[in-house]
C-alpha cells in the first residue's frame, strides 16, 4: 500500500506554519546555494519564493536561511543551523506519520474503488445533444 500520501502542515500556536512547500523550498537553497536557484528548481516565482522564506525566517526568534545581497559573484542563500534542525524535525514527523497512516488505513485502502476521470463519467451518464 504505497499509494497512500500524507500531506503534513504543522501550524504553530504563536504564529507560522511549516509544511511541504516550505520545506522543499529550505532543501533546495541548501543545494542551490541561493534563493533564485531554489524558486527555479521547484518551479516558482522568485516571489512566491521570497515569501514562502520571509515566512519562515519572520516565524522563528532564528533564521532559517541568511540572504547574502549582490556582489561580483551575485548573491547568494545559506541554510543556518536552525533551517537544518527545521527540516531534520518536519522529515522525521513526517515519516513517522506516513508510517502511522500507513498502518490505521491499510485495511481501508482495500476498500478503495478506482474513479474514472469526470469527464469519462458524465459522456455515460450525459448523452450529448445532436445538433440538427
């Protein structure tokens, strides 16, 4: 039963949230080393991805992520120690609750029927009018 997919948002009682989006987008700073290469890979405005990081960033009495500003190498991204422990924590939750799910739901997704696109559905139950 590998299909089953958990999607996780964790929301923080003073404020800020933490979920999917955001943490692919700190990973792929990590890789790319800067906050324009990060919104290319994940396919995303350059602000969207500002955004998403000044959440993050204004969430946290720490920074996830320290901007460098232009330059003659052009700017760049860091991951801090604390975007580091933020990631570790939300993939091991993560796990965890994929497992969990797993488990409460295997017997359930026995049960579960295939659905056939909306549009396959209505041509049957929908004859199309002939145009005259």
């Amino acid at each position: 039963m590998n299909a089953l997919r958990l999607r996780l948002r964790v929301d923080f009682e003073q404020g800020g949230s933490l979920g999917p989006g955001k943490i692919d987008l700190l990973e792929s700073i990590a890789r790319k080393g800067s906050l324009s290469g990060a919104a290319r890979e994940l396919r995303m405005s350059y602000r969207r991805a500002w955004l998403l990081l000044h959440s993050v960033n204004e969430a946290f009495d720490k920074p996830a992520v320290e901007l460098s500003v232009g330059g003659r190498q052009g700017g760049g991204a860091e991951l801090t120690p604390f975007g580091t422990e933020l990631i570790y924590a939300y993939r091991n939750l993560e796990s965890e609750a994929q497992a969990h799910a797993r488990e409460r739901f295997a017997r359930i997704a026995q049960r579960r029927v295939v659905v056939k696109s909306a549009a396959r559905q209505l041509k049957k139950v929908t004859p199309r009018p002939k145009l005259r």
